[in-house]
C-alpha cells in the first residue's frame, strides 16, 4: 500500500535562508511523486511532479525535489526562502492501478513560517 | 477556464441537517475526488469517481454520498451533519495522477 511521511510537522526558517522539506514514502513499484503548496485559505497548487528520468526536477517559485530510491525520499528544497513562501507544504505519492482507482495518496503537510 | 469550482465557499450547520456540496471541473478529466483535510491529518479521501456514472469509497467514507451527475459535475451529501464532519472539503480532478484543486468548502456543524 502507499502511505506518505513528512517528519516535520512544522518549519521556521528566515528569509533569504536555504530550505528542506522532507518527505518519505512507501510503494512497492515505481512511485510518481508531487509536492503541492497550499496557501491560507486556498486549494492545493502544484510546484512539481516526478514521474520518470532526471531524479532532480525544477518546479514553479524556484522550487525544486530529488528523487532518491535508495532512501524512498523526496525532498523538497528551495535555495533562498521568500517571506510569501509561508505555507503549508504536501508531498503525494501516486499509482495508477488496474483493478482499483487511480490513487493519489497526501502526506500530513509541513507548515512552513518565514521570518522577516 | 476556470479549473475546479466548488461551492459554497463556507457553510454552517447544525446537527442532523443535510446539505449537498457541489463541485464543477472544465478540465474535461475523468477521475474526480472528494478529500477532507483536518489539521495534522493531510487530505483524507472520501470518494472517488473514476468516470461518469461510478463511484468508490475512500479511507473516510462513512457518513456521506456521492453523485457522479456527469463528467463535469461531482457532487457530495452529508444526509444527517455530525460535529465530527467540521472540516475543510476539497474536490479536486486529475490528469494522469496530477491533482486539479477547487478552493475548498469550510464547514463547522454545531
């Protein structure tokens, strides 16, 4: 079954510093993986997806994650925080599956608060 | 092209009232979703359409129904509220496994 870890339920970080979210997950065939940002008060909006080939992908804000099998992760990271990027970040694993729906399994998200 | 729509924005019940959350998506997708999210919890699934005239359950089903009207309508019923309902709801669809998100229904049952 899939199931998806953030270890960091929340985040402080200033702005203009590096930032890491993490994220582990559990499939047992190749996952596709997401990291979608939410905003106060908002809907879910994509930064980036992993489906197949680089294992480093670039994403939207200057956002970007890496794949890495070996440790069933895919952080997130960003190399200088902006105060608007104060938000809830979620990490997703999905699967297509024959006999079954589509599944797009959520993490519990990581709050992330920026310092000025 | 107004992507997902959900209405209402924010609803207040009190217990034992039904209401009928509505979602709309352009995107012409077949799968669509209805997630609650509570704090700590992330999106917990509550049904799933995967295309016009079929509906599964999620991980939290118990309490509600669902209504796959056509390929763009999803609609969601809570038939008798329960305090244990207050959540923020969330349709989404998909396309190839990428999640499209409405804005999200905000519902405190008192």
């Amino acid at each position: 079954a899939q199931s998806v870890t953030q270890p960091d339920i929340h985040i402080t970080v200033s702005e203009g510093a590096s930032l890491e979210l993490r994220c582990n997950y559990s499939y047992g065939a190749t996952p596709y993986l997401f990291w979608y940002v939410q905003s106060p008060g908002q809907g879910l909006q994509l930064l980036l997806k992993y489906f197949s080939g680089d294992t480093l992908v670039q994403g939207i804000k200057g956002f970007e994650a890496e794949f890495k099998r070996s440790q069933s992760s895919f952080n997130l990271r960003k190399p200088s925080v902006h105060w608007s990027d104060a938000a809830e970040y979620f990490c997703a694993v999905g699967a297509f599956h024959k006999t079954s729906y589509d599944k797009v399994i959520f993490g519990p998200g990581t709050s992330l608060s920026v310092i000025p | 092209n107004a992507g997902v729509t959900q209405t209402p924005k924010f609803q207040v019940l009190k217990t034992g009232q039904s209401m009928t959350l509505q979602c709309a998506q352009d995107m012409n997708h077949n799968s669509m979703y209805w997630y609650r999210q509570d704090p700590g919890m992330g999106l917990r699934l509550i049904y799933y359409s995967a295309s016009e005239g079929t509906t599964d359950k999620g991980e939290v089903p118990n309490g509600y129904n669902v209504s796959r009207l056509n390929k763009r309508e999803f609609s969601l019923r809570l038939e008798s509220a329960a305090p244990s309902q207050t959540s923020v709801y969330f349709c989404a669809s998909t396309d190839s496994l990428e999640a499209f998100f409405g804005q999200g229904t905000r519902l405190t049952v008192v």
